[in-house]
C-alpha cells in the first residue's frame, strides 16, 4: 500500500513538473487549456468562490496546514511522519492542479502575438490621441461617478454590485479575444483580504490559481481597489502572465458600460501614464486630471503609506519576481509596466486605429 502510494506521489510530480516546466507547443496549450481545462474548471470553481462570503482557498489551505498539526499532540511522535506525508502528498497534488488550472496558462501565444499589436503602431499622434481619450474618459466617468454610488467594493447595498459589473466586463472583452472557444465563468465576487495583508509587503491583490479566486487588500483605497479588481479578474479569466492581466483588466474596465468602473480603469491607466512621463511633461498631463482624480490618488498614496514597509516589500518583490521569470516571463516585476503599454497597444488596437 504505501508503495503504491509512493508511486501514485511520484507520479503526480513528475506530471506537474511535465505540464509547468517542458516546452509544450503554444497551439497545443491553448487548444488543451483554452478549450477544455479553463472554461470546463472554471463552471465549477466560480459558483464555488461565490457563494462564500470569506476566501475558499485561503481556509482550505489554513485547514490542510493545521489540521494535521491538530491532531499531531494526541497521536504521538508516530504520527509525525504520517503528517509529513499528508503534507508532501497535498504539495505533489496542488502542483499538478496549479498546472492544470492556471500555470498552463503561462505557456498560451502571447497576447500582442495573438492580436497583431505592433509598438510600432504607438507613433507619436497615435500617443496623443490615446492620452486625450484617457483623458476624456476620466473626466467624464468621473462626473458621473461623483454623482453616483461611492465606488466601494463589497461593502454598502449601493455598490454591492461593483465586482459583479467588473467581472462582466472583463469576462465580455476575454470573450472578444478568445472568440474560437468557450468563455470562462467568471466568479462575481471579489473576496477582501485583512488591511494591509498584502500592501505591506508592496501587493494589493492575488488571484489564488486553484480555484482561480481573486482577491484585494481591505486596506486599499475604494478606487484603487476596483482597479486592482478588474486585474484580478483578468487573471481569473485565464490570463497569467501580469501584462496581459494588467492590459486586459484596464481597456475591459474603458469599455465597460459601468462608468464606476471606467473610472477606476482610467485613473489607474492615466497614473500608470504620467509615472513614464518626464517630470515636466507629467506635470503637464496631470494638471488636466479632474479633481476628485487627484483626490483619489491622494487617497491611495494614504492607504499605501498606512501599511508600507520597505524591508518586507524588498523581500517579496525579489521573490515575486524569480516566480515570474520561472514562468517564462521574462521582465519579471517589470512585466507590470509593459502591461500599461500593452493596454494602450489594445485599446488603440480596438478604438482608435484607422
């Protein structure tokens, strides 16, 4: 028995280790992932995510760590070995399931590869046409959504249905994308993370890979918390890699019919912008921003200042960072600033070219 079981660990490593790391041909993946394994997981996990109000995966994963810890006192010394066991036989399964429910997702035809998106095509009067439309759309979305419902994920009857909205949003423009195969279920809530859980350590949101569940830092500013929402969803959609998340999540929340949620992707588009820009001409671009733009910024550079520390924030930076090039992506933590070029290459892509 416990040689089978041996071999039935063995296995499931070699078959994580097989899907993550070997070079699978792209066409292959997508078919596989695209057209099977993410629209087919995706109909079961996200009724799953919501229909809890707390994180599935987050007590899933506390009670495979304490549970064996818990019974450990009564059971002995003897029983150490069989939680060593439980513990390396549940890593060996949830590395062959991140494969299967996320990690293949790596290896999918880039997005600019798939949708033709030169940076060439990004000349100087393409730049400036997208930079007056961002602009447009922030100020308009703005008036509105000053004039509505506070855009606070979660947590009043007025906007309970911010992350339903964004998740429709998303899910309607990775619909678009992927036109050949059957769309992935998006789950419509977005679960909060204690304040400050992750913007300590330079994060504000995470999408758990197994049971593609996303999920922000409480602490977070409303706006930036719709922001960081829409990449979140993007993720759960199937989209991995952080620039195709990051450009998927903003021009879905532009084109969203939502202008709560044109706002939040707009603000967090135009400060991505101006933090490229030379002082002067940041200067220049911000002083167009609407008020309650600059407000909302000021609100989040609070909330970041609340929880930030630099030496956690340097730790994990550099360790987010390996995770992302052993998935192939090559920029690591810079793969958050091509996304803002990948966005507007989208957005111009969609709208503004001729």
């Amino acid at each position: 028995m416990r040689r089978a079981a041996t071999r039935a660990a063995l296995a499931l490593f070699l078959a994580g280790v097989a899907l993550a790391l070997l070079p699978w041909p792209g066409a292959l993946v997508e078919r596989v992932y695209l057209g099977v394994l993410l629209p087919a997981w995706s109909a079961l996990s996200a009724p799953v995510v919501d229909a809890a109000g707390f994180s599935v995966s987050g007590v899933l994963l506390i009670l495979l760590v304490s549970v064996p810890l818990a019974v450990l006192p009564a059971a002995g010394r003897r029983a150490l070995r069989g939680v060593l066991t439980t513990w390396a036989a549940a890593g060996l399964v949830l590395l062959l399931l991140f494969s299967l429910t996320f990690g293949l997702a790596y290896r999918l035809p880039g997005l600019a590869e798939r949708e033709g998106l030169a940076p060439e095509s990004l000349t100087a009067d393409a730049r400036g046409g997208l930079e007056l439309r961002v602009l447009e759309l922030l100020a308009s979305s703005s008036a509105w959504s000053r004039g509505g419902p506070a855009p606070t994920l979660n947590a009043v009857p007025d906007s309970a249905d911010l992350p339903a909205s964004a998740a429709r949003c998303v899910a309607q423009l990775a619909s678009d994308l992927r036109s050949e195969y059957r769309p992935a279920t998006l789950p419509q809530r977005v679960k909060l993370l204690p304040a400050g859980l992750m913007l300590r350590f330079g994060f504000a949101g995470i999408t758990l890979p197994w049971l593609l569940e996303p999920h922000i830092d409480a602490g977070l500013a409303p706006v930036s918390a719709l922001g960081v929402a829409l990449h979140e969803l993007a993720h759960s959609a199937g989209y991995a890699a952080e620039a195709e998340a990051e450009a998927v999540g903003l021009v879905a929340g532009l084109e969203c019919a939502d202008q709560r949620v044109v706002y939040a992707a707009a603000l967090r588009l135009a400060g991505a912008m101006a933090a490229a820009l030379p002082a002067n001409e940041r200067q220049a671009f911000m002083a167009q921003w609407p008020a309650a733009a600059h407000a909302d910024v000021r609100a989040a550079d609070r909330a970041t200042r609340r929880f930030e520390d630099a030496r956690l924030t340097r730790g994990a930076t550099a360790a987010y960072d390996l995770y992302l090039r052993s998935q192939g992506e090559a920029g690591g933590m810079a793969e958050y600033d091509r996304g803002t070029q990948l966005a507007l290459l989208l957005y111009h892509a969609r709208h503004l070219a001729l």
